[in-house]
C-alpha cells in the first residue's frame, strides 16, 4: 500500500511482451505493465499511478501460448490510475497463428483492472486487437475495462471510469468492441 507510479513527458515507442519463462503469466503491456503483486488476485490498495503529457507508439502484445493483453498498457492492480494529455496510438494484441484454446487476446491500447481509471484530454486512436475468432468474443481495439473477480463484486468494490474530453477512434477488433468492452463491478 502507498506504492506510486508517475510518468511524465515521456516516450514509449515499438515495444513488445511476449511470453516469459515459464510460461504461466502473460504477454501484457508492451509498453507498461502494473502489477501490484505476483499473485491473483490483486489485493493491495492503495497504489497510485499517473501518466502525463506522454506517448504510446507501435507496442505490442505478441503471446505464443498464454493470453494476450494490453498493447500499450495493462493493469492488474487495484490502483488509481489518472492518464492526461497523453496519446495512445497504434499498438496492438497479435494472437498466434493458430490461436491457443482457452486463451483471449484484447485491449490493443489498454487492457485494465482498476479501483479507478480517469482519462483527459488524451488520444486512444488506431489500436488492435488481432485474432482469428472463436467461442470466446470478449475483444477490443482500444480499451478492454474488467472487474469480474468474485472477490470484487461488492457494492464498494466497484471500478470507477471517467473518460473526460478525450478521443478514441479507429480502433479495431476482429471479434466485439472497436473503442471499448467494459464488464464486471
């Protein structure tokens, strides 16, 4: 608790996640990745993480057998998350060739779980998520927003979402949403 993250003025271009070793997390946030813990689900509160006056450029998520999430920027904490005056632009989610069963690939700009998310005045534009559709069609180009954990389907416990004079457009998704997929609390 009270852990924070601040990027600022910065630059995040061509980045990729692919799948670790061992393979049992997956290959998320090719440009940023906040976890607050290695385990599952999250449980730390608060964290803090602000990303200003920054940009996103060409990062991607390109998994080979586990899932596929967030081309620029994934979250699996439950953090406060404020993104202003940034652009997000161009990164995608590529499935392998022949997509694994039981694995989904989603959120070509941001893939999150969240106590909160706040977007201003920022550029979500051009995104993907790729794959060859199957049973599973919970996609989306630009943001992919969850909180669908059991253990977070309490009254307080809900994810709060503001998009505030902000852009999302041509994003793109084989399967669902373009511009965003929200579900859960």
């Amino acid at each position: 608790p009270g852990q924070s993250l601040s990027i600022s003025n910065s630059k995040f271009f061509n980045n990729m996640a692919r799948d670790p070793v061992p393979t049992v997390f997956t290959a998320s946030g090719g440009g940023v990745r906040i976890v607050d813990r290695c385990a599952d689900p999250p449980t730390v509160a608060p964290i803090a993480v602000s990303i200003a006056n920054s940009e996103f450029r060409g990062n991607s998520s390109q998994p080979i057998t586990t899932w596929g999430r967030g081309g620029a920027i994934q979250s699996y904490a439950l953090a406060d998350i404020t993104i202003s005056d940034t652009v997000i632009v161009g990164n995608h989610v590529d499935a392998p060739g022949s997509p694994v069963t039981g694995k989904n690939y989603h959120g070509g700009a941001i893939d999150a779980i969240a106590k909160s998310l706040r977007i201003e005045r920022s550029e979500i534009a051009g995104n993907s998520a790729n794959d060859v559709p199957t049973s599973d069609l919970t996609r989306s180009g630009g943001l992919h927003l969850y909180s669908d954990l059991p253990s977070r389907q309490g009254a307080g416990d809900a994810m709060s979402v503001r998009i505030i004079n902000s852009t999302i457009s041509g994003n793109v998704s084989s399967a669902t949403a373009g511009a965003m997929f929200a579900y859960g609390n």
